[in-house]
C-alpha cells in the first residue's frame, strides 16, 4: 500500500488552504494576493505552463502534451463562502473548508508532484482557473469564450461538484457500499437585489416595512420540486442496483416521483437534486434606530432544478416585489447548464479513476447541487463532469463543504493522478 501512496506535501497544502480562507468575495487585490499564493506554492506549475489571464485576473495554464489524445480540461474558481476561519490554528489538520477549494488544492497537488517527475501527458491539459465564481463568472465566461473561439474541443471537462458518500440512499444497497455522485448537469442561477424607496410625502409606504413583506411573500412561494433528466437517470442506475421491493419505484421515478418526494421530505437528497431553493444574503437600509430609513434593499440567490420555467418564475418574482411596492434587478441571471452524456470514453476514464480510489462504489450520474464554473463550458460541445474525490455527510455536501484531512487529501490527490494518467 505505501507504494501506491503519492508523493503529498501536507505542510504545503494545508497552508494554502488557510491562506486562501480570506479570499470570499472577488476584489482586484484579493484576487491578486490569492493568485500569488498559488504561484509561490506552485513554482512547477506556474514556470511550466503556459499562463494567460483574462477577465477579473482569471488564469489559463495549458501544458502542452504528446498529441495521443484529445485537451484534458480542469475548471474551477478560487473565490469560495466564508467558513469559520482557519487561521487561528494554523498546525491543525483536519480542517473544514469549502469542496471547491479542496478540490484545486488536490488537483494542484497531484499535478506539481507529476510535473516534478518528468510527466508527460497524452493530451494537453488545461487549468482555467477563476476569481470571481461566487459573483457572475465573468473570467470564466471569457476564458470559455477563447476556448471556442480557438476550435478546442476537449476530451473532457471536469470540475468539482459531485462528491462520494456513505449516507445517500442508504436503503437500496448493502451497507458500506459507498456512492459515487457524478454531476453530468447543474441547477441554473439568480442572483439579483431588491429595492424599496419612500415614496411621496403623506404616504403610508416605509421602505423596511415593504422590504420585509416582500422577502416574506418570496420565501412563502418556493418553487416545488421537480424531477429533471439528470436526477432520472440517477434513480434508473439506482433502480438496476436496488432490492427488488424497492425496485420497480426507483426504476420508473416519473410514476412514482410523488411517492418519493413524500418519503425524501426531509432528506438531504431532495434538496440537493430535486428542489429550488431561494436564500437571502444581505439587508441594508439607510435608517437607524431612532430615524426611519428612506430606502431599503436586500440581495437574493435563487438556484433552480432544469426544466423549471424561467420567463413565469421571473414574472412571478418581479410581482411578488411590484405588489409591495419595490423594484428587483438581475446582475447574475444564468440557465441550467447543458446535459452530458453518462456514457462514452470520457465516462469510462473518469469512472475508471473513480473505481481506482473508491473501491466497490456505485457511480450515480447526478444533477450537480452547485452552480460551478463548469456550466460555460457546454459550448465546447465536450463532456462537462462534476466530482470532487471526497467522501462527504449530507450535512457537509447541502453546505458545500468537506472535512480534510491528511488521509482524505492523500485520496483526493491519488484521484486526480488517476485521471491525469488513465
């Protein structure tokens, strides 16, 4: 077994993870301090690779490789939510940090250690790499944007998302089979501010008053849960795997699709595949507790399943915020992605790699829980895969996070030189 192990410099990840932890929200200097980070801790990868930047300081590193096979693309953004701050214990593993930036950390990892031994990829590999994920995705549409320009067409994409599990659909397989939840579609994304001012002198209207009644006339009306094709093509592999009483369900989800909507009501599982969901990120008003505000504002992200129809629930957002007398605008107003193929020889490598590091899993095609950078991608007519080579709870996968530690890390790494190498 110690053969198999990859070379894994622990110090060196865990201290970009912490010192990537204040990186939350795009800014020019943020995002300039963090790609310094990842330049002075990836000396390989950034002298060896050709670097462009683009958009926001996104960056593209390609590598040119020996032409055997078609550009291995990796896509992933640096920005990530704010979790508890990691820098107080600066020594200490495991850490809880954000899916996305275990991810590249890993992938990272995997390839400076590849590059440091002489490695010689069949086809070229890509890392586009953005900063402003979290807020519109402007360097990676630019980057997607010169990729098409170019004629490239990866063999595939693959980005983070997807996760392995011990917990979901407990009940259709013996116990201590693990999942391997593959992302071949994600959830489209609104995000967007309403406003509210005072109106005319005399008028009863109060900005924080109207602002409240909108919110809550929003979260009153979610959108129902809906069973898309990549969530129906999860259930049907389940089906083939699933005891026979529980077979014939899963395995015809648009008949029973209310059934299991009922039994899921409070699992992880609806939430993350089936269920549109609205959150509000911040409240602001220029009032205070003496003055009564003029105007009052809140930010909005609304995510929904595939097949949910965009133009109504617009609509219907726009009354909900015209009947309590304020105004909504869009700044992030983008489909669901593309739907990929769960079969093919970009499948096969990336279910091949999955089989090597996660032993006896069931590969699951799935529809990503997260809107990622690999949604701009679709126009490069390529493959587009979710997965991130950790194994998470429910709790830790609706939230987005994961918990690393030096044996996860050194799996996630051993994934990555997997699919790099197959």
């Amino acid at each position: 077994m110690k053969d198999y192990l990859v070379p894994l410099n622990y110090p060196r990840a865990h201290d970009v993870l912490r010192r990537l932890s204040v990186y939350t929200e795009y800014s020019a200097a943020g995002a300039q301090t963090a790609l310094g980070t990842l330049r002075q801790s990836y000396p390989l990868i950034f002298s060896r690779m050709t670097c462009r930047r683009f958009a926001r300081d996104a960056v593209m590193l390609e590598y040119p490789g020996a032409g055997v096979s078609g550009p291995l693309l990796f896509t992933s953004h640096v920005d990530a939510p704010v979790f508890p701050s990691i820098l107080d214990c600066p020594d200490e593993m495991p850490l809880t940090v954000p899916l996305c930036r275990a991810h590249l950390v890993a992938l990272l990892e995997a390839l400076e250690e590849l590059l440091s031994s002489g490695y010689v990829p069949s086809g070229d590999v890509i890392l586009c790499l953005s900063m402003d994920g979290l807020s519109g995705g402007e360097g990676a549409k630019s980057m997607a944007r010169h990729l098409e320009t170019m004629g490239l067409v990866p063999c595939l994409v693959l980005d983070y998302g997807g996760y392995a599990s011990m917990e979901a659909f407990r009940t259709f397989v013996p116990e201590g089979t693990p999942f391997a939840l593959v992302g071949i579609q994600e959830k489209g994304e609104w995000q967007g501010r309403v406003n509210v001012v005072a109106g005319e002198p005399g008028s009863l209207r109060k900005p924080g008053e109207q602002l409240l009644k909108t919110g809550y006339g929003m979260l009153m009306h979610p959108n129902r849960a809906r069973l898309c094709a990549a969530s129906e093509s999860m259930l049907k592999a389940l089906g083939r795997k699933a005891p026979l009483p529980q077979r014939w369900a899963v395995s015809h989800p648009r008949l029973f699709f209310p059934l299991l909507r009922f039994l899921w009501r409070k699992r992880s599982v609806l939430r993350q595949f089936f269920l549109s969901e609205r959150a509000f990120s911040a409240f602001s008003s220029d009032g205070d507790c003496l003055t009564a505000p003029t105007e009052a504002s809140f930010r909005f992200r609304y995510t929904f399943v595939p097949g949910a129809r965009r133009e109504q629930l617009r609509q219907a957002l726009r009354q909900t915020a015209k009947l309590h007398q304020g105004e909504i605008a869009f700044w992030v107003d983008e489909p669901a992605s593309s739907l990929s193929p769960h079969q093919g020889p970009a499948w096969d490598a990336l279910c091949t790699a999955v089989e090597i590091q996660f032993e006896r899993a069931l590969i699951l095609p799935c529809l990503c829980p997260f809107p990622t950078d690999g949604r701009f991608y679709g126009s490069l007519h390529a493959p587009v895969y979710r997965f991130s080579p950790y194994l998470l709870t429910g709790r830790e996968a609706l939230k987005g996070q994961c918990t690393v530690s030096t044996v996860t890390l050194q799996n996630a790494v051993q994934f990555f030189r997997s699919v790099f190498t197959v």
